[in-house]
C-alpha cells in the first residue's frame, strides 16, 4: 500500500500529540508555598524573575504546539465533512438510479387480457 496523503497526514497529527503529550509529561507544577514572600522569607527577586521567564517560555511552546496541533485536526475534520458529503452524493445518486430502473422494469411489464 502507498503512502496515502491523508495516512501521512494521520501520522503527523499522531506525532503532534505525542509532542504535546511530552511537552506535558515534562511540566513542572510551581510549588507556591516554596516561592511564597509571606512564608518564605529567602526566596528572591531573582528566583521568581526566573521562574516567571521559564513559565512564559512553557506557555509560548505548549500554546505554539497547541495551535499547530488544532490547526492539523481542524484540517482532517474538513477532509472528513468533504468525503461524507461526497459518500452522501454517491448514495443519492445510487438511490435515485435504482429508483429510476425499479420503475422501468415495472413500466416495461406487457399488458395481457386475461
């Protein structure tokens, strides 16, 4: 079987999702009680400068992640509202067909007087 352009991109959002899904693991929660002034009397203007940084780094990878990651889904949820509109016209067309060689092969029965 070839490399289908929507299996490749069903691999990419797999992928994504465990990107996130590491970015995740790899959080670190803050322990406030720790950074706290009012109970922790040694922690410093340059610790909580620091940390803040580092906070604003996570937020701009995981919400850089998060956006590439909609983007993609939000992308197959397109190509799957397309294929069943497709499959949808298919079975009208279907329908409509069998509908109308039902109705010749009914018209096309010989009249016999009995």
């Amino acid at each position: 079987m070839s490399n289908s352009p929507d299996l490749n991109i069903n691999n990419e959002i797999i992928q994504k999702i465990n990107e996130l899904t590491e970015l995740l693991a790899k959080r670190e929660h803050i322990d406030y009680a720790h950074l706290d002034p009012s109970q922790n009397k040694s922690v410093t203007l340059q610790e909580l400068e620091i940390i803040n940084q580092q906070k604003e780094e996570e937020i701009k990878v995981l919400d850089k992640a998060w956006m590439n990651f909609e983007e993609d889904l939000f992308g197959v949820v397109q190509m799957s509202m397309q294929e069943k509109n497709q499959l949808h016209t298919f079975y009208m067309n279907k329908h409509k067909t069998d509908k109308n060689r039902r109705a010749g092969q009914r018209s096309a029965g010989v009249w016999r007087a009995n």
